[in-house]
C-alpha cells in the first residue's frame, strides 16, 4: 500500500508533555493543542482558522443516542479545535453500511464510519473501506496486543477505538449479588430479560452458560451449536426486549430483575439512585468493539487518518473516558475510578475476559442461528 503522508512523528500531544497524565484530566477546559502545523490534507471545506486542516469539513458517523451526544460534547469540539476544520458528526445505526453500499464510489455519504465487527465485515467484504496507511496513524502503537490481534486483517481496514463489554443489570433489592452469567441457572434468579431482535449477544451468554468449551467457542464448533440455546431454555427468562429503552422499562416496572446490556448505558443507570440498580460485568462476556474506517473514494483521507490518529491519543482517550464510559483501545488509557473497577483495562484482562463475535463463521451459519434463536424465545 502506499503511504503518501507522515505527518506525526510523535505519540504525545504537546499538552500531554506540558501538563502530567492526571492534571490533564482535570484540565477539561483547556484547549488540546497538539502542534501539527505544517500538515496537509486532501480536498477543501466550509470552516476557516488555525490547524493543519483549517477550512476543511470531516464527515463522520457515530451511534445514535447517548453515544451521538456525549461524542459531540467531547470529541467534536477537542478534534475541531486541533485540527482546524470542522467536524460533521452524523448519527445512524443500522443504515450506516447501506448507505456507503448505495452512494457513487467517488462521493461517499461520509468520510469516516464507526463500525461494530458485523459492519467492519460487511464493509471489508464488499470493499467499501479505505485501507488504513499506518504510518499516518503513530498512535496505534500503543494499542493493546489483544485488540491489535482480534479481527482476522489485523485492522487493516480501520483502528480499534473503543467497546462493550456485555454487563449484567440487575434489581439491588433482589436476595443475591450475581457474579457470573451462570448464575442466571440459580434458584435466586428470577425474571430475566434478554435482548430479543438480534441471536448474537444472547448466544454468547448462552455458551458462557453452557461452559463445554473455553469462553464462547461453542458458537463456533458445529458439535456443540445446541448448546448455547439449551442453556438459554433452562433460564427463567421473563422477557425478550426489543430495544434499549425496553430493557429498563421492565426493570423498573418489576417485569424483570435482571438483565442483559452493553456496559456504559447500564453503568449510567445504575449510577442515577432512582433505579435501584445494580451491576456487574461477568469475569467471563461477551460484547463488541468499534474500528473507525475511512470510507472509500473520500477525498479527505488524509484529515481522515489525522482523525483516526487523534481517536488512538491516549490522553484523549483518557479524558474522554471521563465523560463516556466504554473499555478504550490504547494501553495507557485512564479511566475513572468507578469506571475501571468494572472494566478489563489491561490486555491480560481483556483477553481473558473480553469474547467478540467471529462474524465470518456466524454469517454462514446466520439462517439456523436465527431459527435456534426464534425457537428459543418461542419457548421460554
């Protein structure tokens, strides 16, 4: 691949090296100035100021909802203010990989997308993505080994920014403190809710559950694809949830007493005292990670691998953390202390406790996957 552009020789921003890892973190004011004057980019743009990338618009997506807000509250104003330019932030869920798949492959929809494993699949697949010229993304060095590792191109087409773990809500008035997702097998586990519209996730809990093999190779092994559905059959499973505000509705309303999430949004409930919430995240889970891909035919690669750069600065990293609580890519990332408490933040933790869908084998085995899955819910 040809690497046309190198313009960070250094890792550190030059905030970082004036102030110590933790005064930045309180310094949540203060400009983020990371001294890349000099840089060019590629194709022009709206805004005007100082930065390598003055005057220039960056398309890029980002999950809808609570992800889209605390996104533009954090990481649009810091990156706009490094670079110069201004940053489009666009929300969308399931439309994200179609919409590049339908446009002109000269005039993409966006210049960079988030994308779960499911989409960094689909989009490798079908050529929809940019490769990543690392040379222009220094920061990726410090990327944990694990998340370096876990998809089947090494990153090829995007760089690991952040992810889930799958953690467990649950009642705090409930008679005990589940650990583990095989505590859902226990007599004290009463009214559970699972997610109902993908067999994904709660495949991954029921081959954590069915424990035949290490973490969730069930789901990978054809002798023991029965497994994990058997162990979702044996739950008292209360509810099948449709959508994320489903989920807390029959929490709240006594439906259900435990549940299934992804970490952050679960964390944030179980902060607000009106909940009586609870959680944990299994010592053993499931979950998902994000890669942010330049899309192809983008005219703004070069701004587009800046970004990815600046996503990977374990200083940004560190005080977005602050304000949204993912697991983050970069293995000098900090995290609040109520945050890292719950969290795999080192690169044993995570491969230890983190299990990623392998959405190659689940693509080619999706049709009775979703008939085990229907059977399943039709049951319980």
């Amino acid at each position: 691949m040809t690497q046309d552009s190198n313009y960070c020789n250094s890792t550190e921003t030059n905030t970082a090296k004036k102030f110590g890892r933790r005064a930045f973190l309180g310094t949540a004011g203060t400009s983020i100035a990371l001294g890349l004057a000099g840089c060019t980019g590629g194709g022009g743009g709206s805004n005007s100021g100082d930065g390598p990338f003055a005057g220039q618009t960056l398309r890029v997506t980002t999950w809808s909802g609570e992800y889209t807000e605390r996104f533009r509250n954090t990481i649009k104003p810091w990156y706009e203010e490094e670079s110069g330019g201004t940053l489009e932030v666009i929300p969308g869920w399931s439309e994200l990989i179609s919409q590049i798949r339908s446009a002109p492959e000269n005039n993409p929809p966006y210049d960079v997308t988030i994308t779960d494993g499911y989409f960094y699949y689909q989009g490798r697949s079908d050529d929809l993505f940019e490769p990543v010229r690392y040379d222009n993304v220094p920061n990726y060095e410090g990327v944990h080994q694990f998340l370096k590792e876990f998809r089947g191109d090494n990153n090829e087409y995007g760089v690991p920014v952040d992810g889930e773990p799958i953690a467990m809500p649950y009642n705090s008035d409930i008679d005990f403190d589940p650990t583990s997702w095989s505590d859902l097998q226990s007599d004290e586990a009463e009214k559970i809710t699972l997610e109902g519209g993908f067999y994904a996730y709660p495949m991954q809990i029921g081959a954590i559950i069915a424990d035949d093999l290490e973490g969730t190779d069930e789901m990978y092994d054809e002798q023991y694809h029965d497994a994990p559905w058997e162990a979702l059959s044996s739950l008292d499973v209360a509810s099948w949830y449709s959508s994320g505000a489903e989920v807390w509705e029959h929490l709240s309303q006594g439906i259900a007493n435990i549940g299934q999430y992804y970490y952050a949004t679960s964390k944030i409930k179980a902060r607000d005292d009106s909940t009586n919430l609870d959680l944990v995240v299994p010592e053993v889970t499931g979950g998902y990670f994000d890669n942010f891909c330049v899309v192809r035919g983008t005219d703004k690669r070069d701004m587009a691998e800046h970004y990815l750069n600046f996503l990977l600065d374990p200083e940004i990293q560190s005080r977005w953390s602050e304000e949204s609580w993912e697991v983050k890519s970069h293995s000098e990332c900090e995290y609040p202390d109520f945050v890292a408490e719950d969290l795999p933040t080192t690169n044993e933790e995570m491969e230890e406790q983190l299990n990623f869908p392998n959405w190659e084998y689940l693509t080619s085995h999706s049709d009775k996957f979703n008939q085990d899955f229907n059977e399943t819910k039709q049951s319980s």
